[in-house]
C-alpha cells in the first residue's frame, strides 16, 4: 500500500523521481500525469493539491511516474498528443506529432488546395488538419504500416473529415491513382548512424521505421521525388518535411525531377524544416 499523501507531496516526490531519472522538464511532467491519474485537467491540480490522493489515485500516479522514469513518452502514457489546436490519439505505432511540422502545416495553407495526397499519414495529423482548416478539401493518407492506417482512420473520425478522407495501405505511390494539387510527407529522414543520438523516448518508444530509412536518411526523399510529377496536376504543390542539414540535397532531387519554385521554408527555431516545390504548367525542355 502507498503511503497516504497529499497531491503536493506526490507531485513533489514524482518530480524528484524524474529528475534522478534524466526526464527533462520532470515538473510540467509530474504535474500533467497526475492531472491524467486523477482524471482532471491540469489547470486544476493546483486546487486538489492540498488534498489526500485517494487510493486508487495514487495508485495509477505512482505507475505512471514509474513508466515515465523509464522514458516512456507522455504522449504515450495519455494516448494523445496536442498538434494544431486539435488532440490526436498516439500510440508506440505512429510518430508522434511535433511542434516543428506545424511549419509545413502554414506552408500548406498558404494557397488554396482541393485534392492532398499525404505520404506516410501516421496519427493522420497533417492530413487531417489540412482537412479541417480547408472545408472544401479531400485528401488520401497513404503508410506502409497497417497499424498506422488504423490509428489514423480512428484520428479522421474523431475529427469529422471521414466523409472527405481516405486512408490506404501502401508503399508510397504504388496503390495510388489519380492526381493532386498537394502532396505532403514527413517521411523517415534520420539517418541510421543518427539514430543513437536520439532520446530515449524517440529511439525506444516510437516506430523505427517512421524515424530512418536505415542509410543516410535521404532515400525517401529519391523515391518521393521521382515519382510525384506523374502524380501532380500542372501548378500543383509539393511539401516535403526535412532535417535541418537536408534541404539542399532535397531541393537538388526535386529539381532533378523537373520541379520548379523550390524553397527552403525555416521553422519557427528559424532551422530548414521544409522544401517546397512546385510541377511547371509546361514541361521543361
């Protein structure tokens, strides 16, 4: 049995905890799983924590801070991650949404779009939320993991856009037909010698495939780029997530596919985050 204390105490006692254990930011984290344990929003912890945990609370809290301390992710122990205004169901299975791909997000939205074809969907964040923000848009969501596909379909119902999205099993292009004025991805781009590096909560928690291609972390940028003119209306877009090392290799594959208007787009760290690209309405000769 856990000794009785109060939310304060526990709170405290979780943090130093996290922090003997490597957790960055172990406060906001204490703090946020003890709000999920006690089934409250965080903005009220501040007003049970001179309160007894109930049992049954402390309980759940201690399991919680016990799997955080081995760096499983937050997001994991919630089941969802924020992304745009919009909370998205997240699991080991899918890449978990991040602040850095809100950039390729605002690039997106910075013409009018009606068909988007999105290249590794995951959670469904991208897709969706261009959905969302475009009411009159469609769009496919396209990962070779079937897990994925389900977790996204779940993410496009608890968002409404099911009646204007698709989601399909596929490796990259090949069960797509038809055209699109926009094509996203975040697709994997670190490279395998990299991915040491990565936190723990990266690197143990979520799906390998998602992270690298196991080579130099440019392979689905070549694959991406030969493919998608035959797949872009003339004038359409393409919009592709990058390290920050990696936008001149991948503004080189797009113009080597005949590409034209590429740009470099720097995330709000002021980092490369995104190339974009756009297919010529002729054909250059």
């Amino acid at each position: 049995m856990i000794a009785a204390l109060t939310a304060a105490q526990a709170m405290v006692a979780a943090t130093a905890r996290l922090r003997a254990a490597g957790v960055p930011d172990p406060a906001r984290d204490a703090r946020v799983l003890l709000a999920h344990a006690a089934r409250i929003e965080a903005s009220r912890v501040t007003l049970i924590a001179p309160e007894e945990l109930p049992v049954d609370i402390a309980e759940r809290y201690d399991q919680l801070i016990s799997l955080r301390a081995i760096r499983v992710p937050v997001s994991h122990l919630l089941g969802e991650r924020e992304f745009y205004g919009r909370r998205y169901q997240v699991s080991r299975d899918v890449l978990d949404p991040r602040p850095e791909t809100e950039a390729l997000i605002e690039a997106a939205l910075s013409e009018p779009f009606d068909h988007v074809l999105d290249l590794g969907v995951g959670s469904g964040c991208i897709l969706i939320t261009l959905l969302a923000e475009r009411a009159s848009a469609s769009g496919v969501g396209v990962d070779l993991s079937e897990v994925a596909c389900l977790q996204a379909s779940a993410n496009v119902v608890q968002h409404q856009v099911q009646a204007r999205a698709e989601i399909r099993q596929s490796d990259w292009f090949a069960n797509i037909e038809g055209q699109f004025d926009l094509i996203v991805s975040n697709p994997p781009y670190i490279a395998a010698e990299e991915m040491s590096a990565l936190s723990p909560e990266v690197r143990e928690h979520e799906p390998r495939m998602a992270l690298t291609d196991e080579g130099d972390g440019l392979d689905a940028y070549r694959r991406i780029a030969a493919s998608a003119p035959d797949f872009l209306i003339p004038g359409g877009r393409i919009l592709v997530e990058i390290g920050p090392t990696q936008g001149a290799y991948v503004s080189a594959l797009f113009d080597a596919a005949g590409l034209s208007d590429i740009r470099v787009i720097p995330d709000l760290d002021g980092r490369d985050r995104v190339v974009g690209a756009r297919l010529p309405l002729t054909k250059r000769n």
